[in-house]
C-alpha cells in the first residue's frame, strides 16, 4: 500500500459486497511487511516507527476518498520491528450497514512519517456476517372470524429482540406454517418490522382442530416456532343443501320431492333422520346413510295424486334434517313448496247433498257427517289411499295416527291435522 518516501496515499478496495441492515458483518485480514521499518528516539528511548491504517466502507470504488460514504470502521497499528521482522498479524474489525447495500471496504495507509524502501502488505481479507437471531413471536392466535367459519385470523406480535435480549434493528420476513406446510410469508411489504403487530387470514382453511405457527427470520437464522390451535369450521353440520320439487301432481300419477344432504361438518354423520313435513307436520321420514365430509346425499319422497273433486287443492310440502348435535340447525330447514293437485269431477252426490257435508278431525279421529251412503276416502300427505268407506247412517269415522290428512266425502274435500 505505501508508496517510498512521505507519499501514503493509497487505497485498497475489496470486490464489491452485497451487504444488509441488521446483520453484523466481521472482517478480518492480515498485515505485514517486506522489512524492518526505521526507528525513533523520544524521551530517550529509541521506538520502530509504526504504520497507521484506516478501515473504511465505501459505496463506490474509484479511488476517491469522497466515494467513502461512511465513517471509518477502524484505525490499526502495525509495527515491524526485529523481533516481528515483517511478519503478518491478524487484526479484526465488527461493523454494521445503516441500509442494504452494495458496498466495499477500503484499506488507506495514513501513515504521515518517512519510511524508505519498506512495503506495506495486506493479505487473507474474509468478511462473514451474522444476522440476529430473533426471539419468537409474541401472543400468537387463531380465530375464525365467525362461529363456523372456516376463513381463520392468525395473529401475533413480531418479535423486537434477538434471542439474547438485544433489541433488533431490522426483521426479514415472518413465515406462518398450518400444520407443517407454509401458507404464507409476510415481508416488509405486508408490515414486517420488530415488534409490528401482523395478522393473516386464511381462507377456507380445511375442516377441524388445526394447528397453526409463526416463525421470524433474519437471513438463514429463524426463531423458535410460536403455536395455536384452532376449531376451523364446525364438527357436526348436515345441511339442505337443494330441494327438487314438484308443483302439480296429474290425475292418476306422481311426483318426487328430492332432498339433497352436504355434510358441511369435520366429522362423519350416520344417526340422522331426513324428514318430509306437509303443513310442518310430519309426514314420511327417510332414516340418514353415513355420509363424509364434503359429501352429499340425495333423498328421494313420492307424492302420489291426491283423488280429490276440489279443485285447487295444495298442500305445503318441506323437508327437515333431525340430527342430534348438529351445530348449526339453521340450515336443516327447507323453504316451503306448494304443491296442487288435479281435480277430478264427480257428479255421484248432488250439490245440495255437499253442502250438507260436515269434515273433522279431534283425538286421533276423522269424522265425516253426511248422508248415508256418501263415499269417503282419506289420503295420506304423500298422496296414499289411508282408508276408504261410506257413511254408515249419517257416519264415517277412521282412528288414525298423527299427521295431516286429505279427506274426500261426496264432492268435498277437506285438509284436516291430527
């Protein structure tokens, strides 16, 4: 580095570094010399005139002592005397980068006194940097974002010091883990920075008990993991998911009302009835097939032509899912589909005679007063023949079990619950 005589105005640049905030950096090298350098006398004793060198960092590499953008890292003092006769001392220098950076480092003999045919050496240059481990996150949790949801909030505090307690000066990325697979890596993009609080969402996580973790990273140095646990969606949940319906039955024929299960639920659903209810009474129920999650099942009730000679006779027709546990029973409901059936006319009973025609239903028992000989059938809400007669006297009557009924007698047609 020295030039002979009183010219110390070298400068030595390292190849170009790729240098970041928050880690810190060691450089190390060694300096020697090809002689024993001169001596001094002061206070009468006689002393080996040392070289002095700086250590700086540099943003640009043209020999330019305005390039040296940054303080001095550095002053070192070699001295080769007898005893060391030129031989190379190691010497080691700790720094950190206030940004992220291509940088160099420049060596610049400033040493200021006379020294004749002596060179100044420098050789093994290493720079190793060490990022700060960071502690791990703080207060980490996972919440759905509703009861049942399935899109769940993980939230936590990055951390602010490294594991020894220091305060971090900067923070990579924090990497977020579901199980053992990453979903995420938050940046200084998404807020990253030591001690920000930061939250993730992930949606329609997969069903069930979930763990879910955080670790914070500084280059290749990572942080213990932080974990939680949560319930992601609910465990026990049959849901209507469709409804085929009819709207009119034909004389002589019939319909079929389809209902279509999901299990919506982390867990599998067997003991479960699926009910078709006429006027929200129940009429026919279908005992539940083991069903998987995210699967569906179809179920299928015939509605067979009512033989009624009233036109415009409906009855209301839904569905309802009974399964004991179920978490959400707000969707084991249909809506309500009307339903008409065909009307067929009958002239056997004159007009006078129907309006003489009284229908019942009390205590298990449908009651049909008319004239004697007056033909009565009664039908079941799925359209099938319960029981038929005629009036004994002035007298029908047929025990039966709960349920709604359609009942014809002569011309008349009437809906009766029991």
């Amino acid at each position: 580095l020295s030039r002979y005589y009183f010219q110390h105005d070298d400068y030595l640049f390292t190849a170009p570094l790729e240098l970041v905030k928050g880690a810190t950096y060691t450089l190390k090298f060694k300096i020697g010399a090809n002689a024993v350098a001169g001596t001094y006398w002061e206070n009468g004793e006689q002393k080996t005139r040392a070289f002095e060198m700086s250590v700086l960092l540099a943003k640009e590499q043209n020999n330019s002592e305005e390039s040296l953008l940054e303080p001095e890292l550095s002053t070192v003092t070699y001295i080769s005397d007898t005893e060391t006769a030129g031989a190379f001392k190691e010497y080691s220098v700790d720094f950190k980068v206030e940004a992220d950076g291509v940088y160099s480092i420049a060596f610049f003999d400033k040493s200021t006194h006379f020294l004749q045919d002596i060179a100044f050496r420098l050789d093994d240059i290493e720079i190793t940097g060490v990022f700060p481990t960071p502690a791990s996150v703080e207060g980490i949790s996972a919440e759905p974002t509703e009861k049942g949801s399935r899109d769940i909030v993980v939230s936590f505090t990055a951390p602010a010091a490294d594991l020894n307690g220091n305060p971090l000066e900067t923070l990579e990325a924090v990497d977020i883990y579901r199980g053992s697979a990453l979903i995420a890596t938050l940046t200084e993009a998404d807020g990253v920075a030591p001690g920000a609080e930061l939250s993730y969402t992930d949606e329609n996580a997969p069903r069930g008990f979930l763990s879910y973790s955080a670790v914070a990273r500084n280059g290749q140095l990572s942080s213990p993991r932080a974990v939680t646990t949560v319930m992601s969606g609910l465990m026990n949940d049959l849901v209507i998911s469709d409804i085929t319906a009819p709207t009119f039955v034909n004389i002589d024929s019939k319909e079929e009302f389809k209902v279509t299960v999901f299990n919506n639920g982390a867990d599998i659903a067997l003991d479960y009835r699926v009910i078709l209810l006429v006027d929200g009474v129940e009429a026919e129920a279908l005992p539940g097939e083991l069903i998987h999650t995210d699967e569906e099942i179809t179920y299928t009730f015939e509605i067979n032509w009512i033989d009624t000679s009233d036109e415009g006779t409906k009855l209301d027709y839904s569905a309802e899912i009974e399964f004991y546990g179920d978490e959400n029973t707000e969707n084991n409901k249909s809506d309500v589909y009307p339903v008409e059936f065909e009307y067929k006319v009958k002239n056997s009973v004159s007009d006078a005679a129907v309006s003489d025609i009284e229908i019942s239903a009390a205590n298990g028992t449908i009651s049909v007063y008319a004239a004697n000989g007056t033909p009565v059938s009664v039908y079941a809400a799925d359209g099938r023949a319960i029981c038929t007669g005629s009036t004994n006297g002035n007298l029908f009557t047929a025990k039966l079990h709960s349920g709604v009924y359609v009942v014809v007698a002569g011309n008349k047609t009437a809906k009766v619950t029991l």
